[in-house]
C-alpha cells in the first residue's frame, strides 16, 4: 500500500518553457504533500508544504511565483516550474503524508527536469 | 534547512558483511526515520523509531537511538548487492509533518 505516482520522470525542454509535474496518492488519501528538490550527491531539500485545499507554504528562499504549487484534492498536488531557465534542472521528488506524526512519508520516483 | 549529519559520506563493503550507518542531530525530536534511495529514483522508508524507543528491528535492519547524545545508527546485517543504495535519516521538524534531511550515506556493496 501507500505509493504514490510521480509524473512525468523526466522531462527535456527548452528556456521560457513552462514545466507541470504531477503527484497523486493512488490508494490513500494524503492531508500533507511536500516537494523536494535534489542536487546531484545531496541530500533533500524541502521546496514546500502543501495541504489540501489551501495555499502551500514555501521554505525560505523559495520562489513562490516560480514554483506554483496546487493541491486540490486529498490525492493530488502539482507544481508547475514557470519560465523554466537551465538553472532549474534538477531532480524534483514529491512525497505524500497521511494524518499522524508517525506517519512516514511516501515518495514518488521523482521528475527529472533538463532545461536546454 | 538540514540538522542531520550522517557519517560515513560513503561505505563501500563486501557483499555478507555488516554494513553500520550514523546519524546525529540537533534539536529534540519525537521520532527518527530512516529512508533509502535508488540511484535515480524516490525515497523508500526503511523504519521510524520513537524518541522513547531505543532499539528497533525490522528483517536484517537494526536502528539505535540515543536521544541523549542526538545519534542514531542504522545497521543492516548480511549486506546484499541490492542494498546499494543511499540511505538517509530524517527527524521530524514540527506539527505540519516536515521532516528535516540527513546528508545520506552512500552505501556500495561489492559482490
């Protein structure tokens, strides 16, 4: 139980281009979705934090218009990199949350994203 | 932001032998998570342990809490080629679920 799907897996486009990822719990519903974003031999870092039905919260340095975040549904969220650049490439990882603190988090496969 | 360290960076071992991972932290916490992770692919959770727990099996994975020196060590015994991976500790951060990420060890098992 518990998975959650990330699409796509990756995505190769040009400059300006805007990018929608997308991440759906298929067989739970998930109060609490977060978005990573990972660095080549990092670890993760916390983009923001999405509940149903209200707006995310960014981490600090975060661009919020940059990044937009929707979650309208107990088992989906989406985040849509606007005006990509080649800066933005990298490896996004969604993951989703149930209720309770021992909870653990169920990631997707994660999207990577080259902006040529 | 990250509080997790883990030690060592990378380990590199044969494949039977034991492989042992640490991890510490600053802050209290309620409960510490360790997760792993494929070349090229998402996080898979390994095994939560309490902040009043110190011990915790699950199959050939053995995780150590010490709450009093904010470390924990994640032991995986008999080690396979499969369990190369990345593997990372995450302590809860507050109320809303977030976690805060350890910098991993990178886990290479020979055959």
């Amino acid at each position: 139980g518990a998975v959650v799907s990330q699409h796509p897996s990756r995505v190769i486009c040009k400059s300006g281009t805007s990018v929608k990822i997308e991440c759906r719990s298929l067989d739970f519903q998930a109060t609490t979705m977060f978005w990573y974003r990972q660095f080549p031999k990092q670890s993760l870092m916390l983009m923001a934090t999405s509940n149903e039905g209200s707006k995310a919260t960014y981490e600090q340095g975060v661009e919020k218009d940059k990044f937009l975040i929707n979650h309208a549904s107990l088992t989906l969220s989406t985040l849509t990199v606007t005006s990509a650049h080649p800066e933005d490439s990298s490896f996004y990882i969604c993951s989703a949350s149930g209720t309770g603190s021992l909870t653990p988090q169920h990631f997707g496969d994660g999207t990577r994203l080259s902006i040529l | 932001s990250q509080q997790g360290e883990e030690d060592p960076q990378a380990l590199s071992i044969q494949e039977g032998e034991n492989a042992t991972m640490n991890c510490s932290y600053k802050t209290s916490i309620n409960n510490l998570q360790w997760y792993r992770q494929n070349s090229g692919r998402g996080l898979v959770h390994l095994i939560l342990i309490r902040s009043n727990e110190r011990e915790k099996h699950s199959g050939r994975l053995r995780v150590t809490l010490d709450t009093s020196k904010k470390s924990s060590s994640l032991l995986i015994t008999a080690s396979r080629a499969a369990d190369t991976a990345s593997y990372f500790c995450a302590t809860d951060r507050d109320s809303n679920y977030q976690l805060i990420w350890g910098a991993g060890t990178k886990l290479i098992i020979k055959p």
